[in-house]
C-alpha cells in the first residue's frame, strides 16, 4: 500500500470509527426501549440526505434544509479548529457567533435603508468585527496575564446570551411591547437565495421559494479555503502550528507567542462572528429568542474534532452533523421516535473522539515518564490535534 493511502486510511480510521460506534450504540438504545432502530435511522437518511423517503417527503427540500445546517456548522467549525492548531480551546465559538449575529442585526436595523452593495457588506462585516472582539477578550486574557481561554470564553458565551435577551426584550431592538424579537433588518442586509424567491420555478412540484439555500453557502465554503490557505500556505499559519506544537520550541525559534494567540483569537473569532451574520443575513433576518438556546457554536466543537482540524474534514463533519439535525424531525414523524437521539448520537461520537485522544492526551503529560533535556510543552489541546498537526498539506 502507498504511503500516501496508508497516511489517509489511518487518519479517517478514528473518525469513521466514532460515528460507527455512535449509530451502533444508538440503535442499541433505540431497539431496547422496543422501538425499530432501522426505521429510525431510514427517517434520519430521508431528512438528512434526501435517500430512501417513502412517506411522501421531497428529497430536494429535505437537502436544501440540512444545507442551511451546514453552512454556519463550517464557519464555526473553521473558528474552533483554528484556536486547536495553537493549542488552544475555544470553547466560545456560540458566544462570538452570538455577537456577530446581535451586531449583523442591530447595523441591519439601523441602516436599513441602504442598498445592498452597502449595506450587506457592513452587516457582514460587522458580524466579523464583534466576533472577534468577543473572542480577542479571552485572547488577550490569555497572552498577557494567563487566564484559562476556556474558562473565560464560557462565561463570555453567557453574557452573550443575556445581553442577546436585553435586546429583543424590553431593550432597544425590540419589535414592540410582548414580543421576544427584533426588528427586521433592512432589504439590503439579506443574502440571496441560490433559487429565485418569486416562486417562477417549479422544483420537483414545489415553489422554488421554498427552498432556504443561500449564497451564504458560497461565503462558508470561501471561509473553510481561507482556512486551509492561511494554515498550510502562510508564514502566521506556520507560526500557529509550531505554537501548538510546543510553545517553548517556538519562542526559541523566534516567534512571538503572546502575538500568535492573540491574533489566532481574533481570527477565530471574525470566522464565528460571520457565521452569525450569514444566519441572520440568510435566514432569519431577525433576532429571535432561539438564540438565547441555539447550540450551533457547540456543535462546531464535535464538528472541529471529528474533521481532525483540516477543513476538508470540517465540510464532511459539517454535513454529517447537518443532516443529523435536519433528519431529526422526519425521523420522529416517520418512525415515531424523539428527535433527542440526534443529540444521543451527537454526544456519542464526540465521546468516541474523546476517548481515542486519551492515549494521545497520556503521551502528552509529564507523569509517569522520564524528564528530557527540553520537556515538550504541549496546551491541552496539542494533545487533541497531534495526528491533524502532523497531516500533509491540504488543498483546499
């Protein structure tokens, strides 16, 4: 077997087995508490994929809605795994997304009445800057006076959640007296669908309107690329690798640590902030109180780690994840079964990733070994990244 093919056969090995191992003991649970595992998982296929639907459902529509699942899964999954390569835990990516998405609304709101060639770059871009200012805080934090970046980005996420709530209610974007929303963003702020939105196409007997893709797919795809470019193509990207890799080593070879991870958060952060964006952009083009409960940026951290930190990984986790969360729903009115187990599946295949890191995290930690003349400084997370650090350059 070529070298190159043994490299990628042993790298998928540990997430295929992950979610092999989650479907298998998901449909163990399924079928004790005497429900049929196979119908489950048909429901989950027909709402995830668009395959094998038998009760009427349009595979097109049930496509086009674990897409807009997808689309801010990369951009958050993309901001998670950059912090991973530092040897960093951004355990903030719902925080940040939180922020872009309250600034996407609120510059939406103010200025609605700009054309789009302006005013949906500024939300765009405003939905960046706050995301990175929300994780740059934990960033900074962490440079300069050591502060755990996990311990600060959590909090930061609940004060993202309640000052998402002070706004839409009883606060100052608020659409009126009893209600738990903004107001709308201007025309101008919304991305386009992919399908004409007047219903002048007919897709497979449905309206095109239907169908909720959108160009922010485009932007998310641009931003996984952007990833792996400034990963495996820049001199800062080299920068991030050698820090996670060990600290010490980097900053006896001249680079700046402190300067590494603060910018590494504030990149970080600018890719969930624009997920944010693209959602209120894209989707919604309202905040909601759905937001105070939404689990997109901790879903990013199963996505970061099952696609092993490339982003070619990180669109395939992202889709997986996706079809998980749109399949969800057919699979309960298919087959009568709580659309919970998606979550079940999702906590089992980031146990299973978990629990093949533990060797790695082991080999990690000084106890139980000899000390060398240079001890390796390994972060938490150079432990969880060590097999993707080491992978080939991708293209992405």
């Amino acid at each position: 077997m070529p070298p190159i093919v043994r490299r990628l056969a042993g790298g998928l090995a540990m997430p295929f087995g992950s979610v092999v191992f989650a479907f298998v003991v998901g449909a163990l649970i399924v079928g004790v508490t005497g429900a049929n595992p196979f119908s489950a998982y048909a429901g989950l296929i027909c709402g995830g994929l668009g395959i094998g639907c038998t009760q009427g459902e349009n595979p097109a529509l049930e496509i086009s809605n674990t897409i807009v699942f997808v689309i801010p899964l990369i951009t958050t999954g993309v901001a998670v795994a950059l912090p991973f390569r530092a040897g960093l835990f951004n355990i903030g990516a719902e925080g940040q997304l939180l922020a872009g998405s309250m600034a996407c609304a609120a510059i939406g709101i103010k200025f609605n009445t700009l054309p789009s060639p302006i005013l949906l770059p500024m939300v765009l871009l405003g939905g960046m800057a706050a995301g990175a200012v929300w994780a740059g805080i934990p960033g900074v934090l962490k440079a300069v006076v050591g502060a755990h970046e996990v311990v600060t980005t959590i909090m930061l996420n609940y004060v993202a959640q309640w000052l998402l709530r002070f706004l839409i209610i009883g606060g100052p974007l608020q659409l009126g007296p009893g209600t738990s929303k903004s107001l709308p963003i201007g025309d101008g702020a919304r991305l386009a669908t992919l399908l004409p939105a007047d219903n002048s196409l007919i897709v497979l007997g449905l309206p095109s309107s239907v169908f909720r893709v959108h160009t922010g797919l485009l932007i998310a795809l641009a931003a996984a690329a952007l990833f792996a470019f400034l990963l495996w193509r820049t001199s800062f990207g080299y920068e991030i690798r050698a820090v996670g890799q060990s600290q010490k080593a980097a900053r006896y070879a001249g680079v700046s640590v402190r300067r590494t991870i603060i910018l590494t958060m504030l990149i970080a952060g600018a890719f969930s902030g624009l997920a944010g964006a693209i959602q209120i952009a894209g989707v919604d083009h309202n905040l909601t109180d759905k937001y105070f409960s939404d689990t997109t940026g901790f879903d990013a951290i199963a996505v970061a780690l099952l696609g092993l930190g490339s982003a070619v990984g990180i669109v395939l986790a992202s889709v997986l994840f996706g079809a998980l969360h749109s399949g969800g729903a057919i699979m309960q009115s298919d087959a009568g079964i709580s659309s919970n187990l998606v979550l079940v599946l999702q906590a089992l295949i980031l146990f299973s990733i978990a629990a093949n890191f533990v060797g790695a995290i082991r080999r990690g930690l000084p106890i139980g070994r000899k000390p060398s003349a240079l001890p390796p400084e390994l972060p938490p997370a150079a432990g969880l990244m060590s097999e993707a650090a080491t992978a080939p350059p991708e293209t992405a």
